[in-house]
C-alpha cells in the first residue's frame, strides 16, 4: 500500500498484490487483491472521517502515536495545485 498527496486533505491510494510463481497464481492473485479491495471499501468511511488529537491516544495506540510524531517532525511542503 502506498499514498500520494493529491490536495490538502485528500490522498489516491496505491496497491499491490503479489503471490508465489506456480499452478494456481491467477486465482490466488485475484482472491488477495478482491480482499484487499473489500478491506478498503469496508475501512474508507472511517479512514474518510478520521482525525486525530494530541493527548487522547491510549496505550494500544503507542504504534500510530509513534508514526504521529514521525509526521510531525518530518520535513513539508505545500502539496502542489
């Protein structure tokens, strides 16, 4: 997965799937990327709405708080028009 800037506020996502050479490898690509694509459809209203706030995290946040302050301190600029 990845995501790329388009405006602020809005990203385009990016996949890729990949399985093991062999019989088989067709319908095993098509069964991990139809769920992924169900994963996204189910997660996109929340990962639409989403925001998040210093100081109401709990513990089993510590991951995302972590990529959080990555974010923060992490050279910007301007997305472009």
């Amino acid at each position: 997965f990845s995501g790329s800037a388009m405006a602020r506020g809005k990203t385009l996502s990016y996949f890729a799937f990949g399985v093991r050479k062999g019989p088989g490898a067709e319908a095993r690509l098509a069964g991990v990327a139809s769920f992924g694509e169900r994963l996204m459809a189910e997660d996109a209203p929340v990962l639409e709405t989403i925001r998040f706030k210093k100081g109401v995290l709990v513990a089993s946040d510590r991951h995302l708080a972590r990529f959080l302050r990555y974010v923060e301190t992490f050279p910007a600029a301007p997305p472009p028009e």
